[in-house]
C-alpha cells in the first residue's frame, strides 16, 4: 500500500511567482538597462509586500519569516530603494 500523496503547499507556488519575477527583471537588465530591470523589481518587490500583508502564513510560505509588519516594511523599504535607483541611474548616451 502506497503513501499519502504529498501535496505541494501553495507557500510554495507564491515564493516560485515571484522568483519568476525577479528572473525576468534581471533578463530585462540585460536586454533593456538598468532602469527598466530595476523599475520591474521595485515592482516585484512591491506585490510581495502586498501578497505578504493579505496573504496568511499558510499560503505565503516562504515569504513570511519574520511577523507580517516586519516583513511588509522590508518589502517595501528595499521596493523603494529600486525605484529610487532606477530613477536616478544615468542612462549612457
């Protein structure tokens, strides 16, 4: 007789979304510059700060390591700090 079947928890799937993101944003560095890659990982970063705050520990997953304020303000702090970034890189002639 077989196992239980293990269900993957969707914690998972959020953390593998948002992965993504970042990986895209990083082939958008390379294709397009700085400033598009860093406005789409400010971005990135930002929907996890959201997903973080609505989103219960259960579903979140790996996203939630610290109590949900904390890691919200992270989130943001370090969202912010790409767009700002990204605003203010000089762009090559």
């Amino acid at each position: 007789m077989a196992g239980p079947e293990r269900v993957p928890a969707p914690g998972n799937a959020v953390l593998l979304t948002l992965v993504g993101g970042i990986v895209v944003a990083l082939g958008l560095t390379l294709l397009a510059g700085p400033v598009a890659g860093g406005l789409l990982l400010g971005a990135d970063l930002a929907v996890a700060a959201v997903l973080r705050l609505v989103l219960p520990v259960r579903i979140a997953g790996a996203l939630a390591v610290r109590s949900r304020g904390i890691d919200v303000a992270m989130l943001l702090v370090l969202a912010a700090s790409c767009l700002v970034l990204a605003g203010v890189v000089p762009t090559p002639v």
